[in-house]
C-alpha cells in the first residue's frame, strides 16, 4: 500500500503544511537569511519579517504587538505561561496557588505537577463535567487571594469539547489572577480575540492550523507579570532567548491568517461531514459512546469509547486498513493507561481504553468518511476478537 491510498484522520494530530504557507516561508532559508539580531542589511530584512509576523499575529488575537511572544511550539508557550507567571507571582505577591482543570494537555498538567513536586506550589485541579467542560462555578468557589494562576484549556484536544473562557476569565479578573488558555487545537476553529475571551495569556501552535511544525506563540496581557524560563539573550522583549526562528515564524503567522479567514464556512463544512460521522458510529457499532459534548465540541472533531476494545490495537487495525487515527491524544498513542481525560469524565477504564479521535481536514472528502464508516464496524469487531479487555 502506497501513501495515497491512505486516508489521513488525524488532523488534530497535524496538519500538513499550506502551499501557500510554504510559499511565503521559502526566502528566507536561502536569500533573506540574516540574522534578526544582527544590525546590517539581512539583519534588518529579518527584523522587518519578524515584526511584520508579529504586527500580523497581534492584529488577529485583538492584542498589541509587544504582547505577543515567539516561541517553539504550544508546549513551550504553555510551559513559559505557567512556569513564568507562577514564579513572578510568587515573587511579586507570594501567590503559590496553582487552579488547572482536570483535562489540560500534558504541557500543561505536568508543568503545574513539576511546580508542585519541585517548587512547593500548590495545584488544585478543576472537575468536569460528563461532556469534559469546566463549570465556572467551580472555579470561583476555588480561586484564592494567593492564586498564582489559573489555566482552562480552550478546545480540548482528545473529546473536543470547548470550556466556557469568558466566564471564567471574568472571575479570574475580579480576583486580579492571571488566566491562561492552551488555544493550540482551538486556534484553527475557533475565534481568538483576547479581550472577548478575557484571557490574559493563549498559547497557539502552527502546525495544528496548516502550518509548520516547531514554532508558535504566546500572547501576554502588558501588565502580565511574567519570568522568563530561556535565558541567554534579549530576543522576544527579554522573554525567550534564542536566535528568531524566522522563516517559520513567517509562517505561523500567514497560516495563522489563513485560519482565521473564512472560518464559519470551512467550519459549517466540517461539521456537516462530522454529524454524519458521529451518527453512522453510533448507529452502526455496538456498544459505542460518543465522548465530548455533543454540539460544544470543535467541528472537525469526533471521538468515542468502544466497550471491551483495547485502543492501540484498534489503531494498528484501522492502519492496515488504510486509515490513520489517533487513540486520544496523539501525544499519548502507544500508553495502555486509559486516558487522565477520559477518567476525569467518569468513564471507566474498561470503556476508556477502548478510545478512538477522528479529525477532518481540508484534504477530507465526505466519501473518505464514507469509505471509512463503512469499515470502522468490521475492524471494531476484529479488534473485540484479537485482544479482549
């Protein structure tokens, strides 16, 4: 089996690089190369991408361009958020009081544990609901005057369902704590203002909206205290030392836009494919559970739990059979734990591990959808029969 032959369902996984995308990248690896710390000529050809990147990024989330930072990826952006407000709190006002919710990506969950093992800051974590989402009520009843930071993940990554930011980020500025939101599945979906969100930090990634892995973003509300985590020089406002990465954040930044631009019909084309989807499983495939809220979910996103089914197994079916998905969170494929997420939820392992995410994208048709449902009941089975849980 050749690699066209492959249906690719894993967009929340990655995406593949943009043509356009690519376009605007190219230059600058071999002609305007410079250096955007340098002062001559290529230098400044390349402080001018950067800034205009920035100018463009900024411009989308509603934000000043100071605020925003550049970084490698999501996981960084959320390790800078988290380590870097939580140390400049405790500084600041002795704030060790670290809120995050039951369902946050490991680059988020695990820095806050490695603040709590290794720094002494006390983690509280948020509840969900049987849908994955945060109740605000929870986070006010929780929020303190030593609150460091609270941090509610937008779009969740492996159920979809999408967290209710503006109340909670209206409670987290009447007690003056900084709220962070990990946007890195939402930001190719989902709108972005910073003030309509009432967010003061959102990390983004590029490679989850057509653009090139390795590089992304950080916006910080001015006023934000903040630390750096990478120290070593005077790049990203003295926040993120390192030579700028600029062709790729050249491209962060027209994917970017690309994503946020005509949204709402790409979306109402994802969704569309999506029903159909999640309807034809749940019709067609015994003892199966849709898993993330139902309508609050992103539009390309559909997951389930499959009873008496283990997950990598189901994965290794569906690849052999031309199909690429993901158990979960792709960061997590391979674990024979159920996942934290699913837990967290009230699902029990038993149906846990049996998970599946498919995730459309701009290169899914609805007849690779169709070829798909078709043969998901049959690998089901088969999966049932080889490795019983």
């Amino acid at each position: 089996m050749n690699d066209n032959s492959l249906i690719f369902l894993d967009y929340a996984s990655t995406t593949p690089v943009d043509p356009r995308v690519l376009d605007a990248m190219m230059p600058f690896f071999n002609q305007n190369y410079g250096n955007s710390s340098s002062v001559h000529r290529f230098g400044q050809q390349a402080e001018f991408a950067l800034e205009q990147s920035r100018r463009s990024v900024s411009a989308i989330l509603g934000a000043k361009e100071k605020e925003v930072v550049f970084t490698s990826c999501g996981s960084e952006s959320d390790n800078l958020a988290l380590r870097g407000v939580a140390f400049a709190r405790r500084q600041q006002k002795s704030a060790a009081h670290i809120i995050i919710s039951a369902v946050e990506h490991h680059a988020v969950s695990q820095t806050a544990y490695q603040l709590s093992s290794l720094h002494g800051f006390e983690i509280e974590i948020l509840p969900v609901d049987k849908f994955g989402i945060v109740d605000p009520r929870d986070v006010k009843e929780r929020i303190r005057n030593d609150t460091a930071i609270v941090s509610v993940i937008y779009a969740n990554n492996e159920i979809g369902s999408i967290n209710p930011l503006k109340e909670i980020g209206e409670i987290c500025r009447t007690w003056g704590v900084p709220f962070h939101t990990d946007a890195v599945q939402a930001a190719a979906h989902l709108p972005v203002a910073v003030d309509e969100l009432e967010v003061d930090l959102m990390s983004i990634g590029a490679h989850k909206f057509y653009g090139p892995k390795g590089v992304g973003a950080l916006y910080i509300r001015e006023g934000t205290p903040i630390l750096p985590i990478q120290t070593g020089g005077g790049q990203e406002f003295n926040l993120r030392a390192g030579t700028h990465n600029i062709p790729y954040i050249v491209g962060l930044a027209k994917a970017f836009e690309f994503a946020q631009t005509d949204q709402e019909y790409r979306n109402n084309h994802y969704s569309t494919i999506r029903d159909h989807l999640i309807k034809t499983i749940i019709d067609s495939v015994p003892y199966t559970e849709l898993t993330g809220h139902p309508t609050m979910r992103l539009p390309n996103h559909a997951s389930f739990v499959f009873k008496g089914v283990d997950g990598n197994t189901l994965l290794m079916l569906l690849d052999a059979a031309g199909f690429e998905c993901s158990s979960g969170s792709a960061c997590k494929t391979g674990s024979p734990e159920p996942s934290e997420v699913l837990i967290a939820m009230g699902i029990s392992p038993e149906w846990a591990l049996g998970s599946l995410r498919v995730t459309l994208g701009q290169q899914t048709s609805s007849e690779m959808v169709d070829d798909f449902v078709e043969n998901l009941p049959n690998i089901v089975q088969r999966a049932r029969e080889l490795n019983p849980i």
